[in-house]
C-alpha cells in the first residue's frame, strides 16, 4: 500500500461553507467533527474515506478509464480528491485502482499536491475494490499511517462535486444509526419485464427513490459485513447498503441528496461536469472596470492568461465583468473569493493564478 503523509489543506484551500443545514445540530455536528467540541468532554470520531477506482469506463465508450479521463485538462478523479480534501474532519481516504494505473494514480497525487492519500490494489469488482480499501484501514501494517475510523464514508471516484453538507448528514446519521446513504427522486419509472422480452409490472415511482454516493458506515458494521459477504454479492453487487443490511441487521437512514450527487458514466457528462466546473470558477472570480476600455483591455489580457497559460478557453465562460455587477461582486468577495481592480498585467496574472489554484489547482 502507498501513502502520502497528511498535512497542510492542499491546494483546494479552506471548505465550502456548509449549505442547505437544518440550523445549530449540525453545525454543532460540524463542530464535533473537527474536533472543536474535545473542549466541552466530547470525542470526536475519526472518519476515513474509501473511494474504489478500479473500474474500466466501458459506458464511457473512450479507451482511458472515465476516473482519468481529463476536464480543463485534470483528471475527473482529481476534483473527487480535491472534494474530500476540503473537509478538514476527514482524516484519510484511500483510493483503490488497479496495478496498470497505479503509477499513473501516484503521478495525480504529486502534480495535484493531493494530501493524506493512500493507495491499495482493486478488486476485479467493485465490491473486492471496496473491501480492499476496508482492509488498508483495518489492519495494523508496519511503517504505515493508517488507523481504523470509527466511521467510514465510501464515494464513488467519479462523484466530484460532492459536498461537506451532504458529507456531513451521512457521517451524523452513521453514527446514530450505524449506517447511512444519499438518495434522489426516480428519474424515471422502473418497469421490470418478462422473460419473453414484455412488461411484467412497473414499480410506483413515487415510492422509490435512486441510491446515490456517498455512503456512511460504523466502519465495524461494515467492515464485518464484508467479512462475512458471499462471493456472489462480492462478484455481482453493488449496493453497499444492502450488505450492511443482509450481514449485520442494520437498516441504514436514508439522506436527501442534492441534484450535484450525480455520476460521470457516458462521454456526455464530461461535457456537464465541465460546465459545472466552469460556473462554479465564474462564481468565485470576478474583475470589476470602471470603464468599457478598460473592460476591453483587461478582458483580452485575462483571455490570454487563461488560453496560453491556464488551459482554459474561453474567457466569456467564466469571468464576469463591467461596473453593473459590482453588487454581485461584494457578494463573491464575502465568500473568499478575489477581486481585481486596474490590476498590472503582472500583478493581475499572480493573483489569477493564485486563485485558480487555491480553488481549482488548475
């Protein structure tokens, strides 16, 4: 098993700020979490994170597993890191990946300066992949890192835009109920068909809801749900839940996702993920002018920043600008983000750059 040594934020910088919580339990939550409430006789439970990434991508219909395959030129699996990386209570995640990408995953971790990740072997399956990564926090190895969690989430490599909120309620719920997981309204009915190719019946759609990533778990729940797992649920499962349901009698609490929790499984989602990328850097960098020739000026020089030296194509997709949304601009300020005004062309560039990597690592 390789492991890189944890320390520092990385280049991702400071956590989102945690949205769409139901006022001061969580945040007290939150608290807990990250250790600040040791002080009032409370103990924090450690939490790891398990992220199987050993899977071919054959969806994707493109010879390079979709875990690498790049958006703005970074691996799809470099924004997942970067994700968890954000949360400050989540002490390990450990990636599996299969031997022929090894190399390639410890190259990721370098040029991203991705911090506190260890890497195991996959599985052939993405249960045996899981169960790998279960077994790198349950076992005592020398000269390594790595200790058993109280609580593990399990995510998918290919879930990027996950976030502390949604992170936050499955950790909680785990801990209460021993097992938790993110789900969303059915798209679509379900409908089961017959042997013979017709309708057999159709499932009610609102009773049924899409299980999604991530997924939390008391980590002996889980872990001994694996130990005792058949090898027909290792070679042909895929729900988590499930097991710790079938092998150890825990009904795990069921969390409403946010509509971010979906999964890049065919070509077209590289282009959604990428526009989400997009918006979202739009949102945190904004260049406030006082005049149209200034606007002009500045926006051509911040095109060829980004073109020639960012990778990033178009200005018109991620930059905001003219004296109109100055309004929107204190807001973007208030949420840390950075503001330039009559910059020099050196100095505009240093802080574009520093922003982009603080956000992005781009």
């Amino acid at each position: 098993m390789e492991s890189w040594p944890p320390g520092g934020s990385g280049p991702a910088g400071a956590g989102p700020r945690l949205r769409g919580l139901r006022g001061a339990d969580l945040a007290a939550s939150a608290s807990l979490l990250s250790g600040a409430g040791a002080e009032a006789g409370c103990s924090a439970p450690a939490v790891a994170a398990v992220l199987p990434a050993g899977g071919s991508g054959e969806r994707m219909g493109v010879p390079t597993p979709k875990q690498f395959c790049p958006i703005l030129e970074r691996p799809l699996i470099s924004y997942t890191l970067q994700a968890l990386e954000r949360v400050s209570w989540i002490k390990d995640i450990v990636v599996a990946v299969t031997g022929e990408n090894m190399e390639a995953m410890k190259c990721i971790i370098q040029r991203y300066q991705h911090k506190g990740i260890s890497l195991v072997e996959s599985g052939v399956t993405r249960h045996r992949s899981i169960f790998n990564g279960l077994k790198a926090l349950a076992e005592d190895q020398p000269n390594c890192r790595l200790s058993k969690p109280e609580v593990v989430i399990i995510h998918d490599a290919v879930r990027p835009f996950v976030e502390e909120d949604v992170l936050l309620k499955v950790v909680t719920a785990a801990k209460e109920h021993g097992a938790a997981g993110a789900i969303r309204p059915l798209v679509s009915t379900v409908i089961s068909p017959s042997v013979d190719g017709c309708l057999d019946h159709s499932l009610e759609r609102a009773r049924h809801r899409a299980s999604e990533m991530p997924q939390a778990f008391l980590f002996d729940v889980i872990y001994e749900a694996y130990q005792q797992c058949s090898d027909y649920d290792l070679d042909f499962g895929t729900e988590c839940l499930h097991l710790a349901l079938k092998y150890c009698h825990i009904k795990a609490k069921l969390i409403e996702g946010s509509p971010d929790l979906w999964k890049v499984t065919y070509k077209r989602d590289l282009y959604a993920a990428e526009s989400i990328i997009k918006e979202r850097i739009s949102q945190q960098i904004c260049v406030v002018m006082d005049t149209k020739e200034d606007e002009e000026h500045v926006g051509h020089r911040l095109e060829e920043m980004l073109k020639n030296e960012l990778n990033i194509p178009h200005i018109s997709d991620i930059i905001e600008t003219s004296s109109s949304h100055f309004e929107h601009t204190c807001h973007i300020y208030a949420c840390k983000s950075h503001i330039w005004q009559r910059s020099s062309a050196n100095h505009l560039r240093a802080m574009l750059q520093f922003c982009l990597c603080e956000c992005y690592g781009l």
